[in-house]
C-alpha cells in the first residue's frame, strides 16, 4: 500500500498536530496522589463503563485519519493502559498504518513482566515507565499501594529483555515527598542504562491539591544533578519535543527536565489527546474535550466526515494554559491526568 497524502493542519497560533496521546481506560492499579488520589478515586468511584469504550478498530480508524493529517507518534496511555484486554491486538493494528514512525506506550510497569514479550511481539516500539521513588517506604507513600517497588523493577527489566528499549523513565517531583529521591534515581538511571525525565508537579485536573510550594523547578533538578555528576545541554530532536535534554559528560547517557510550569513550552506544543471513548482533547489542562465517538457510529459518516472533524476541531486551538498560569494555579474545571494520560 501506498503512503497517503498528508495534509499539513496547523491550529491558529502555527502549531502542527504531530503527536496524539491515545487513552486506552480510565482504570490504574495504582492510586499515585498527583493522578488519583485515593480520596476521589475511591472504591465508590465510578469508571467508565467498558462497554462505553472505543473498540480497537474505532481507535485504529481515529489514528489514521490523525496520520493523514500529520500525526506520526502515538503513545498509548490510560489510566494503566496494560490493563485493557488484549491491547496487543490494537498494537499490531496501530503499527501496519501508513505515516505512524512511532508508537509508544506509558505504563507504571507493574504488569510488564507478564505482558512485555507481546507487547514487542505485536509490534510496540517503545515503552515509558512511570518511577517517582526508589526508595520503597517513598515509593508506596507516593503511589499510596501495598505492591512493592521490585514489581517495577521486574517490569523495566522485562521491557529491556523483550527489546523495548530504548526504555524512558518519568518520574514527577513534588516537594516534601519525593524530591530527597531525585539524586538517587539519577543516579540508579546512569547504571541501569534508561534515559530519566523529572516532571514539574503540575495542577492537572483539580483533585490533586496542587500547590506552587509543592513544584521542584526543573532548574534546581538540574542544578542538583550537575553538581553531583556534570550535565551539558542537547539540542531537541524536534521543536515539539517536551523535555529539555542534557548528556552527561562522563559518557553515561543522558537525563531530561518537562518544565511545563517555570518554562511553559505551549507555543511549541504539538500533541493531541483521546480519551478512551472518543473524546479529543487539545491541551492537558482543558475542561472538555470534543466528541469523535458519535461520528465514527454515524452509520452515514464516512472517513472524510471524520478527518473534516478532526481538522475543524484542531484548527480552532489556541490553548495555551500553561503559560497564563497565576501564581496560584490554574483556574476553573479541567480534565483529570488518568481521564486523558497525561
């Protein structure tokens, strides 16, 4: 098959849709307090109903209408997206479409020893991993979990075994509860050969009591991190990339910084987001997101319907909510971090 032609789609401030975040469930396995605090996501929480979810060839037609229009990285998140039935399934869908260069797939890793080997078997290209302690007393305070830090380990190791590599670990400071970790990690990342991103602590949604105070500013991570082990910067792959890059100079890899709150990069901005019933999000920090759903059960909407509304929705963004951060958050309702995986 032939590569499709591809539209270039830019919304009102310039920026090109090349980067579309596909949530995959609402459900963790963890309840990590700057995601889903236990006190909100409780055993009464009600989760989205499974027959209500996008199906696999819902999700698979959604992403090649994003490809036509310029999307060539996907990364499936949730919730815990290893917690979807048979994703190596979508995998192995989501690979075979024309103009995807990459697929990727964020996961707090407890279930990858089980599910590593299919996930590369079906075709996934990368896996993120989400470590905010090594410590286990801090590890299972920040994750508010009973399982044990060695089930991630396990899982990093098995990603690594399976050939998903090379393997990405995010780990999000707050301050008073991980942030003595940080030299810790940086330096278990230098030995075990992954590629670490500290994550501001960011005011996602509105249940997980952000405050300022609690943000570790990604120029103290760096600065803390060279004085230990010296850091020079690297230039980004891509003007949407993220993280802002630094190698060490010893030879041992490199480690990253999203600054989404000191340094908002929203000019840059690149991504896209869909929820796990076929809502498309714009920005991480909206309220709402756009119905996508209702056209792919429109016995009667073919695939341009489809790509029209994609293009309609994507060209009328101007989001640009972390750089019009008050001193005191962001303001007003916004979408959950587990709702539309980060």
């Amino acid at each position: 098959m032939g590569t499709p032609e591809v539209t270039t789609l830019r919304d009102r401030l310039g920026r090109p849709v090349e980067d579309l975040r596909v949530s995959v469930t609402d459900r963790c396995n963890l309840r990590c307090r700057y995601c889903m605090p236990r006190e909100v996501f409780g055993p009464d929480h009600t989760f989205l109903p499974r027959s209500e979810l996008l199906s696999f060839e819902e999700i698979t037609r959604i992403v090649r209408t994003a490809a036509g229009l310029g999307v060539t990285k996907v990364r499936l998140t949730g919730g815990e997206p290893l917690l979807r039935k048979d994703l190596p399934e979508l995998i192995a869908q989501l690979v075979a479409i024309d103009g995807l260069t990459d697929l990727a797939l964020t996961t707090n890793g407890l279930l990858l020893p089980q599910q590593a080997a299919a996930l590369a078997d079906a075709g996934l290209h990368r896996i993120t991993v989400s470590l905010d302690a090594l410590d286990e007393a801090t590890f299972r305070e920040v994750a508010d979990t009973k399982a044990s830090i060695l089930g991630v380990l396990e899982g990093i190791e098995a990603a690594r075994a399976a050939g998903l590599g090379p393997i990405k670990v995010n780990t999000v400071l707050r301050r008073g509860m991980n942030d003595d970790q940080l030299e810790d990690l940086a330096g278990w990342a230098r030995e075990a050969d992954v590629t670490l991103r500290f994550i501001e602590f960011m005011d996602v949604g509105t249940t997980n009591g952000w405050l300022r105070d609690g943000v570790v500013p990604a120029a103290e991570v760096v600065d803390r991190i060279h004085a230990r082990w010296p850091i020079e910067p690297v230039d980004r792959d891509h003007p949407g990339e993220v993280a802002e890059r630094y190698r060490y100079t010893d030879g041992a890899g490199e480690v990253g910084v999203v600054a989404s709150v000191t340094r908002a990069f929203c000019r840059d901005c690149t991504r896209a987001r869909l929820s796990a019933i076929g809502e498309l999000y714009t920005c991480l920090f909206a309220a709402t997101g756009h119905d996508l759903r209702a056209v792919l059960r429109d016995e009667a909407a073919d695939d341009t319907r489809l790509r029209d509304r994609f293009a309609a929705i994507w060209s009328a963004r101007t989001d640009r909510a972390s750089e019009l951060r008050a001193e005191e958050g962001l303001t007003g309702p916004r979408v959950e971090m587990s709702y539309i995986g980060g």
